[in-house]
C-alpha cells in the first residue's frame, strides 16, 4: 500500500532539536504516529520490522531527552533503527530503505552524523560506546559536534554475547560516566536462550514496580522522585530477598529497572534522572514487545522480525514464489535425513535457528540441536568439544557470522584436526543486507588452513550430496558453502552420496577455452559458454567441486588443453582462484603460454541492491565471464556499465 498515515505531529519533527519544543503530551502522539509512519515505509521496501515496533517510545524518549548527535546514541546491531532514521532528518529517503543508492537497513557512519557507529553484526554497542566515553574524557573531537554523553541500546539476546559482558566488565572497571539501556523483549531474531534469559526473566516475575527492583539495588537516588519514596518504603520489605540488578552491579553498574519501554510516563523521568545524576557507568533495564502497536507483526512467530513488502491492512506479504526449494530447506532436510540414519550427527547454531533451517531439525531431534545465542565463539569450540567426543558435530553459521568465531576455527578446531562440519549459509552476496552481511571472505579464510575441505554447492542437488560427504568425513574439518535464496530448479536426488574428496566434475566440453566454476557462479558460466560457442569458441565449463584440496589432475587437464583458463567465484581475492594460481605457478603450467585470469569479488565493500544489481557491480554474471574470455583472447568488447 503506498497511502501515508496521518502525522501532523511527526510532520514538524525534522530533526530531533525538534522534540525539545514538544509536550511529554505530544511525545506521546509523536510516539504513535511515528509507529505508523515506519509500518507505512516497511510496508512499501520490505526489511526489519518488529525491532523498530518495539523502541518507537524509547527512541522518542531517548532523542528529547538527550542531545543527539553531541550524545553519541549507539543502537546495538542496527535492526531497530528505523524509527530513530525517520526522526534524524533521513524520512524523505525512508522509503528508500535497503534499495540501491537508498538508505541502509542498519546504522551507518556515512549516511548520518546521528549514526556515531555502524553496526549490522551483534553486542559490539557497550564496547563502542565505552570507546567514545574514554575519548571524551580524554578530549577527543572527532567532529564538529563534540562528544557528550554515550548511550548504547543493547537487545537481551545481543546482550548474551561474550563481547558484551567483555564491554562492561571494562567499563565498571574504568568507572566512565556511561548509559546502557538493557531493551529487554525476550526475543531476538529467535526466542532467545540460556541462563542470561532466564535470569532477566527472574528480575520482573511478579514484582511489577520498577521503583522496589532500584531500592533493592541501593539506586534509589537515580530515580525520579514520583517513584523514590515508594522505593523508599519498598527498601526494607525487600531486604535480604534475592534482588534483581546484583549480577550488573557486581560488573560495577548503577541499575534501575525494570521498567516499561512502552510507558513514556516512565522512560522520560528516568532517562532525564539519569542524564542529570548519573556520574558512573549505569543500566537501564526497559521492558518491551517486539512489534508492538502493529497486530501482524505480534503475532508473528519472530514477531515480525524481517519482512518482505506487505499490505499494511492485513500484513499479507507480497513474497514471489519459486519452484526451487530454499538452500536453507535443502540443507536442513539432507541433514536430518542423515541424522535419522546416524545417531552421532549433533547440530549446533549461534542464535540463528531459523535461518539455518536448524529449528526443523530440533523438531525432529530435540536432544541432538544445541542454539548456544549469539555466541559464535563459543559455538565453533562446542562443536569441537563434541567432536572430540566421538560426535559428528554440524556447525551452522551464516558466512558472515563465522568470521566472529574464526580464531576458534584455527585455534580449536584445525588444528587439532578435530571433525567439525562447517555448514556455511548465505555465502556470497546477499542483497539488501549489504557488506555487513556479505558472504565475501569465508573461502579464504578458511581454505588456508592445513587440514580443512572446503566445498561451495553449485545448485541444491550438489548442497545435498555435500551433506552427505560432510557427515562421513572424519579426517579433519570440513566445510562446506552455499548461498541465500532458492536454488535454480535441478532435479533433486533421493538421497545424498557423498562425493570423492578433491574431485570436480566436467559439466561441457570444449577445446579452446576452460572455465572453472567454484560455487553456485556455475549456471553464469554455463550461460557465458553458450555465448562463447555462438562465437566459434568451444568452451569447457567443470565444477570445481573444492577450494581444498584441490583437483590437480582436472586442473592440470585444463591448463594443458586450452589456450584460456578462467576461474570464477563468489568470494574475494586470495580464495579458489589463488589456489589454482599458486599451483599452476609451482607446475610450471604457464609457462607455455596459458593464459591464466582469476574472477573475484572486487576489492571493495559492495553496498546494499538488488542481488542482480550486487553481481552487475562485482562483475560476476554471464556476459562478464564472457567478455574476461573474450579480453585473454585478444577480442575486443565494449565495456559494461556498472
């Protein structure tokens, strides 16, 4: 639907000075037009929903009561920040949201001076924001603005992370004056799990007035008054009870809460207590719903975490369908097929249960599917834990995020040449989520580790002969990638089989010219070579199958029986095509004339589009592996626009 919601408050907001000039009245009316405008604008792009519905009144709270950009507001991975874009001078480009040359679904320092720091990836909020405390009592000036006051917005689920209680075990140590707001929802892209949950949960059952919770805690003094004196009287009632906040004071913070992050009555005498007394590091626990105020989205099972375009009337999305199943069910369903037929195969995911396809597998097998939270760390060294048991662990982690647990992958894992299976999704471009979720450095990293396979599924019929080799494969780590999105529509086998290890396959056959595909760029190839043949050049295309170990007989093949070779990945430089490189150097395979040309990913970040439009910009598609072809064999090409 493109019919815009009424806001005649929201229409005076151009900048967040603004909110100084409005009634805690017309905050609150601000509050509800403002949800109104995001449903609006996400309707209309797509993207992340619910965690926006859930901080509407905090980010007007905290944007009239603090002095943004001075204070640094610092939204702890970024899913949440579309209603703090519409308030910072961004709501004539919000419907622009995750388009090409559009605004970015997360927070960015170059779009904004109100995005102090970007974020995409989870729990690095407390640590930036102690960064910028420390630079401001040391004088730092990294703008025009000066840096006041830094306040970070951390979800509990982010808040499970490792690197979170790394932040603040620092920051109570060093004792800056310092705001982290706990938006506490129980639910992050998943529900969230383990002991920290269970915790936060504990603070507020049954005691809903935040004012006995800070009494407890001897914060009594960083109340408003209309709740200090009941705190007061509440203070020896609750004396020797087990309290709430103990586990954040023990790190050195000032706690109050829990309360509403719903209630403006509550969070803006809070926040102004805080702004104006607070002289050390403090916690502020706030409650809210995960899209709140927006009834599609409530009843969502992830609460409408990331949506496609929808009508705003009835939250329908607007959703192509495809014959092609996801990689992702692919995946999950070749696993639990294997699983039904070994008992020692384990799955094991950071927080991401859904998005692995890992939530059907705990379906079947409970007992055998461990979600340890955002903790990729912890994640990869588990698995090496239940590997070394005599388990046959699948680690299940977006490309992306894996790079979170890498020193575990070498420290924990290669080298001690322990048998963890690497299921690597969204490899590769990924669209509206742009570089920070871009699948880009996975072959690389990981392919120059002694010890480790690596393997990238051309289609989804190969993603399931590849879970096949994962699970019999006990010598060593190994990985194996794919991408987002459907697969190309292949005939799918009944069952996998797993794959000769270092083997790819010859998919055409030619004698002129070689490409060799690594990944799911394979259907490009095959396209490029069509059009090569129109030109009288024979073209082999084979499918490389494995960055490592490499098929040195195929490769050797091909370097010696055509003029041209050309490899072709998803991934950045110093991955596949470096290896053949590297090996073809060592034979002496160019000396006699071969001529040799490596596509990549091109040496920069490659910002938020259209898939399509992501590959036009890397180079990577059928008329580009042509013109690479055409350009080593002298042919002259116009030059593609980007």
């Amino acid at each position: 639907m493109t019919d815009r919601p009424h806001t005649p408050v929201l229409d005076r907001v151009n900048l967040p000075s603004d909110l100084k000039r409005l009634t805690d009245t017309e905050l609150r009316a601000l509050a509800d037009e403002l949800r109104a405008e995001t449903i609006s604008a996400v309707s209309v792009t797509g993207g992340h929903l619910g965690a926006g519905l859930g901080v509407v009144e905090l980010t007007v709270a905290l944007h009239a009561v603090f002095d943004t950009p001075r204070d640094r507001l610092i939204w702890d991975v970024g899913h949440q920040c579309y209603p703090h874009k519409i308030l910072t001078g961004r709501r004539d480009r919000i419907r622009t949201l995750r388009q090409e040359q559009g605004l970015s679904g997360f927070t960015k320092r170059s779009e904004s001076p109100f995005d102090p720091f970007g974020a995409a990836h989870s729990s690095t909020s407390i640590s930036a924001a102690l960064g910028f405390a420390v630079a401001r009592d040391l004088g730092g000036r990294p703008d025009d603005w000066g840096i006041g006051d830094a306040i970070a917005v951390i979800g509990d689920g982010a808040m499970s992370a490792g690197m979170a209680f790394e932040a603040m075990n620092n920051a109570g140590h060093l004792g800056k004056r310092l705001i982290v707001i706990l938006n506490d929802n129980e639910m992050s892209i998943a529900p969230p799990v383990g002991a920290l949950s269970s915790y936060l949960s504990r603070l507020y059952a049954g005691v809903p007035f935040q004012e006995l919770r800070a009494a407890a805690k001897g914060a009594v003094d960083l109340l408003p008054e209309p709740f200090r004196q009941g705190a007061k009287r509440a203070k020896e009632a609750l004396k020797g009870m087990a309290v709430g906040g103990t586990l954040f004071e023990e790190l050195g913070f000032s706690y109050v809460g829990p309360i509403d992050g719903h209630d403006l009555g509550q969070l803006l005498p809070v926040l102004r207590t805080v702004k104006a007394r607070a002289d050390g590091p403090v916690l502020i626990h706030v409650l809210t719903q995960k899209g709140k105020g927006y009834a599609p989205a409530e009843r969502a099972a992830d609460r409408g975490h990331a949506t496609a375009k929808f009508d705003v009337l009835t939250g329908a999305q607007a959703k192509a369908k495809s014959n092609a199943p996801s990689y992702t069910r692919v995946f999950a369903d070749a696993l639990v097929a294997t699983a039904q037929v070994d008992p020692r195969v384990v799955a094991v995911t950071a927080a991401m249960p859904d998005g692995t396809g890992l939530n059907l597998f705990a379906e079947r097998f409970p007992g055998r599917c461990f979600d340890v939270g955002i903790a990729e760390q912890h994640a990869v060294t588990f698995a090496a834990g239940l590997a070394a048991g005599g388990m046959r662990p699948f680690c299940a982690i977006y490309s992306t995020f894996l790079q979170r647990g890498y020193d575990q992958v070498v420290h924990d894992v290669a080298i001690q040449r322990l048998p963890v299976r690497f299921a690597i999704d969204r490899a590769g471009l990924v669209g509206a989520d742009g570089a920070t979720h871009a699948g880009a450095f996975d072959i690389a990293f990981l392919a120059n580790l002694p010890g480790f396979t690596v393997m990238a599924a051309a289609d989804e019929a190969e993603l399931v002969h590849m879970v096949a080799t994962a699970a019999v494969h006990d010598d060593g780590p190994i990985a194996f990638r794919y991408p987002r999105g459907e697969g190309v529509g292949v005939e799918m086998p009944a069952a996998g089989t797993p794959l000769a290890i270092g083997k790819g396959r010859v998919m055409r056959q030619g004698d002129r010219v070689a490409i060799l595909s690594f990944g799911t760029r394979l259907s490009e190839s095959l396209k490029a070579a069509e059009a090569l043949s129109a030109r009288g050049i024979a073209t082999t295309v084979a499918d490389a199958r494995f960055a490592k170990p490499l098929d040195h007989d195929l490769i050797r093949q091909l370097a010696t029986h055509h003029q041209v070779l050309v490899t072709v990945e998803e991934g950045v430089i110093g991955g596949f095509g470096s290896h053949v490189a590297q090996y073809l150097a060592e034979q002496g395979l160019l000396d006699g004339g071969l001529r040799f040309r490596s596509m990549v990913l091109p040496d920069t970040f490659i910002d938020h589009a259209s898939p399509e439009a992501m590959y036009r910009i890397a180079g990577l598609q059928a008329a580009d592996i042509e013109a690479m072809v055409l350009g080593a064999l002298g042919v002259a090409v116009a030059t593609r626009r980007a």
